[in-house]
C-alpha cells in the first residue's frame, strides 16, 4: 500500500477533530441539529486552517443515516463510510482555479436538480476566486435559489476577489490561522497516534514551520521523520537575529554567509528571519504574537530590549524590501546581504556618540585649547555640513550689510563711520590691537564687498531710499562693475545719462553711508544703445520724462479769440450776434 502523508491520513472526520476554528465548528454543529442549514457558504481563510475539511464534515453529517442528534455524524453508517473513503456520490468536489469557465458552470447548474443516493447533495467549489467574472454572474441564479436538497460551499483563500453578488447571497464564515500553543498539542497528538516519538525540538520546528497552518505544520513533520532529524541550519536564524539585536555587522554577514553555504535558500532565509522579527516586535510590545509559546515570550521580549524599537522596525522594512527584490533578482543573496549593510549603516548614522559633547562656549568666553588634551576624534573635527554652513556664513564679515538689508528697508541706516584716529589719547598709551582692527574693520567691509553684494545693496537699500527724482532717473540704471571704490552704472542712451549726471551726487552720498567708503559713481551708456544709434542715425534717441520737472504755473497763454484777430490782420472782434 503506498504511503499516505500525515495531513491526508489524520483529516478531521468530525466537527470536534477541528481545531482553532470553535466560532465555525459551533455555527455548523448547531445548524444541523436544529436543521437551519443555510443554502450556500463562503469559508474563507489562509491554506491549510481547514476550509475543505469542514465542508465535507458537513456533507457526512447532513447524509448520515443515523445522526446521533448533536450535529456530528456517526461515522458508523454506509453514508458515512462512503464519505471518508471519499467516493460518495452526495459530494461533488469542483476545482474553481482549473475549471473556471461557463461551460463549467453550466454543468453544475444543469446537475444540480438531479437527485442524488443521500438525503443532501453538496458542492464544494474551492478556491472559488478564481472563476471568470461571465462564470460567476452564471452561478449566480442557482446559488441565489438552489434545489431544495442542494447546499453549496465555496472555499476560497482571498475573498476580496469573489464578486460582491456571489458574497451577499451566501454565509461568510472567516477561518483564522492555528496558534502555537493548540497547533502544538495538535502535533504532539498526530505524532503519538502515529507511534512516533517526538523530541521538544521537534515540534517547536514543526510549529515553527507551519506558521498557523495545520497543513503546512504535518507536511513539516512528514519532511522531518523522512530525513531523520531537524536540519542543522536552523539555528542559522538565531545566529542572524542575534547579530542584528547586537548591532554586530561581521556577525549577521557570518551568519548569512555560513546559512546560504550549507544550501538554504537566501529568500527562505530572508523569509524566517522577518517571522522572527515580527515576533520580537510584538513580544517587546507586550503582545503574544500567536505563533510563539508561552516559554518563548520572556526571551522575545529580552531580545526586543536588547534590539531596540526602532532597530527592529527599520530591519522588518528592509527585510521586506529585499523579499520584494529577490524574486527578480539574479543573486538573491547579494539583495539580503545589501539589505543587512544598509540597517547597520543607518544605526551607525543615529546612533548617538558615547561619550556627550561638551557645551559650546559662549561668545563672551571663548574656548582655549588645552595642549594635554589628545587630538580630537575625526567625528569631532569634521562638524556636519549644515552646522558647518552656518558657522562659515556667521563668521564671513561682508555678510553683514545683506543681513541687515534682508530685514527691509525701513530698518534705520547706519551711521557712516568715524575717521580713524591717529592720535594718541589722552593717556599716552597707543590704541591696542583690537582698537585699531575695529577702526579699519569698516574699510575692509567695504573693500571686500563684490559687484554681486553691491547690486544687492542697490536694488534693496540705496535706490529705495533716494528722492522720487533721482528714483525715477536710476531706475534704469544697471550696475555692471565695481573697482575699489568706483561703482559703474550703465544707462541706455546719452540723454538719460545727462539727467542721471545732475543728481549723481545723492548716490554717492547713498552709497558711501551704507558701505562706510567714500564711493564714487560713474555712468555710461550701454554699448547696445551706441551700436544702435549708428545703424540708425535718423531716429532721435527717446527722452525720458521725469513727471518731477514739470511745473505748475497760471498762465493759461492767448485765448482762441486773440489766436483768431492774430491770423486775420484788421479784423475786429464784436459782441453782437446776429440777432434782431
């Protein structure tokens, strides 16, 4: 006789060989003691939790011949027997994934009406979700309204794809994943019903293995007893959670590389160590994570303390980010391994220094350096690039005017400065060093200060602050050099630089009180302006009118009248109209 896996030859015959699922077992069990069984439904839940199972436990309790009155069948009758040898005709199994068109579904509908040996005939149409949108609109007259002796069943494992129609016409029941703790016992119980022995280890693999799913925990068991043991690279998992909760990086890379060179796939590796990790993120946040027992809980939750929050979290992100990469990757690996750098290259960057820095002296005491001192760390001489921007922007002196023309132009202007005194004062002791640095610092302000500054200076202090005539005359003047103290404006035409010529005066005097330096103007004419004059000599260069020289007087000059006698000599002007 061949050999039948563990999962096949142990399924549930009864309603109370389910376990994990009480909520479904109890509605079931009741509905067919009292005879309220719904007409069609939906089981939905992850592989393995017990979908088909259930739907034929309800297909053996409905056509037993001799129920014992609780809902469970007998399992003593033919019915039953023909049942869980899995060739009774009051079941009809259907695969929805291979047989998914209308076609199909026609069948069932053409059958349904049929009768059949038994008291019920059910359907079991699983993983129902599949089926073609043209297949489930033509089940749906037959689900909604079936023969009286029809049940239908649907299992499927993503219900968020069966049709809303299919879902309100039958009875939702959700299927949850097994916890460890019952799924444990489920094991230990499999295992002695079987005559094998089963080592503590072994059944924590098992569970561990199957991740709530019954299925998946007796196919781990099957693998186990066939290769004799638990393989080795188990404990390769604990070595790379270890090395992550210890911000070791030459650890977790031993641990990865020492896993993959003993033949376990990368991805699987990637896979457990995520599992793990959710379930320290959840022991450390007092939460039981369900697949871990009572005796792990205390060691996830020192694991957590050990790992840190937000270490944890980042390595739960990045781990999920490379499962995403590996599958098209060509080198899962090296997607795992980048993954691990990138964590423990970001812990490095956040992670605060040992040792807390010293407080910043203040400017009235400046620091001194302290020759027994050791030379400071590369970390402590290399400040940040923003910290280290600011700090070049507050201690450039030409700053200074723009900072203080950025406030607006009504902050009040700046004395100009006193002329350096070269005597000595009445003490008789020469001015000292930072006397005279402050004497000429103005002077070198002013020198420093480019043709960039200067236009700024310009645009936001100097031209706003001037007269409305000298405004008006240079507002169409461009800067376009600066030499020493020689600022050079450019003026469209030679007209427009005569008129600016009779008020350059006031900027000058502008100028040097905002710079502290005796400025001088000098104005030219654009060089496009002269181009375009010889190439056209005729047309007379256009004159700017200054609404400021225009004057107001009451001479109105010669009325029409006298404009009239002037052009008719000997005409004399009458008052008389016309009229008689």
């Amino acid at each position: 006789m061949a050999y039948q896996s563990l999962y096949r030859r142990f399924r549930p015959q009864t309603f109370a060989e389910v376990i994990g699922q009480d909520h479904l077992v109890a509605a079931l069990r009741n509905a067919v003691a009292e005879e309220r069984v719904g007409h069609a439904y939906l089981l939905s839940g992850p592989r393995g939790t017990g979908k088909t199972s259930t739907a034929r436990i309800l297909a053996k309790a409905l056509n037993c011949i001799e129920p014992p009155g609780d809902g469970e069948p007998c399992g003593q009758c033919e019915s039953c027997g023909a049942f869980e040898l899995g060739n009774s005709m009051d079941l009809v199994e259907l695969d929805a994934a291979s047989n998914n068109n209308v076609a199909n579904i026609r069948e069932i509908t053409a059958n349904a009406a049929l009768g059949s040996p038994g008291k019920r005939k059910v359907y079991l149409l699983d993983e129902v979700h599949m089926l073609t949108t043209a297949a489930s609109n033509a089940l749906l007259k037959t689900l909604e309204e079936p023969p009286d002796h029809v049940i239908f069943v649907l299992a499927t494992t993503d219900p968020q794809k069966v049709l809303p129609t299919i879902r309100s016409r039958t009875q939702h029941v959700e299927l949850n994943l097994i916890p460890a703790e019952i799924l444990m016992r489920h094991v230990q119980d499999i295992g002695e019903r079987a005559s094998m022995e089963l080592d503590p280890a072994v059944v924590e693999y098992v569970v561990e293995r199957g991740a709530g799913s019954v299925r998946d925990a007796l196919s781990a068991l099957d693998q186990v007893v066939t290769a004799g043991g638990i393989p080795d690279t188990r404990v390769s998992v604990d070595a790379l959670v270890d090395g992550i909760a210890g911000h070791d990086l030459t650890a977790s890379m031993a641990a990865i590389a020492e896993t993959v060179a003993a033949g376990v796939d990368p991805r699987d590796l990637a896979q457990r160590t995520a599992r793990k990790l959710r379930d320290i993120f959840l022991a450390g946040a007092g939460v039981n994570p369900g697949e871990a027992t009572l005796g792990e809980l205390p060691q996830l939750a020192e694991k957590a303390a050990q790992m840190g929050r937000a270490t944890n979290v980042r390595a739960l992100e990045l781990l999920g980010d490379a499962l995403t990469g590996m599958r098209q990757a060509p080198d899962p690996r090296l997607v795992l391994d980048l993954a691990i750098v990138r964590l423990f290259a970001e812990s490095s960057e956040e992670r605060p220094p040992s040792e807390p820095s010293e407080s910043a002296p203040s400017p009235s005491q400046p620091a001194q350096p302290e020759p027994s001192k050791s030379a400071p760390s590369p970390s402590q001489r290399a400040p940040k690039p923003a910290a280290a921007a600011r700090a070049a922007l507050a201690a450039t002196p030409e700053v200074a005017p723009l900072e203080s023309a950025a406030v607006g132009t009504d902050a009040p202007l700046p004395p100009p400065p006193s002329p350096p005194n070269t005597e000595k004062d009445t003490s008789g002791e020469p001015p000292n060093d930072e006397t005279a640095q402050a004497q000429q610092e103005p002077a070198l302000k002013s020198m420093q200060l480019s043709a960039t500054e200067i236009s700024e200076l310009w645009q936001q202090r100097a031209l706003p602050g001037l007269s409305a005539r000298a405004r008006a005359r240079f507002q169409a003047a461009k800067l376009v050099e600066v030499q020493e103290s020689i600022v050079k404006f450019e003026l469209p035409n030679e007209t427009h630089r005569e008129r600016c010529e009779q008020l350059k005066n006031d900027v000058e005097e502008s100028l040097s009180n905002l710079t502290g330096a005796n400025v001088q103007v000098e104005l030219v004419v654009s060089s496009g302006s002269q181009v375009a004059d010889v190439e056209k000599p005729m047309e007379p260069p256009e004159e700017v009118v200054d609404p400021a020289d225009f004057t107001t007087t009451n001479d109105s000059g010669p009325s029409s009248v006298e404009r009239v006698l002037e052009a008719f000599p000997g005409a004399v002007a009458s008052d008389d109209d016309g009229t008689m």
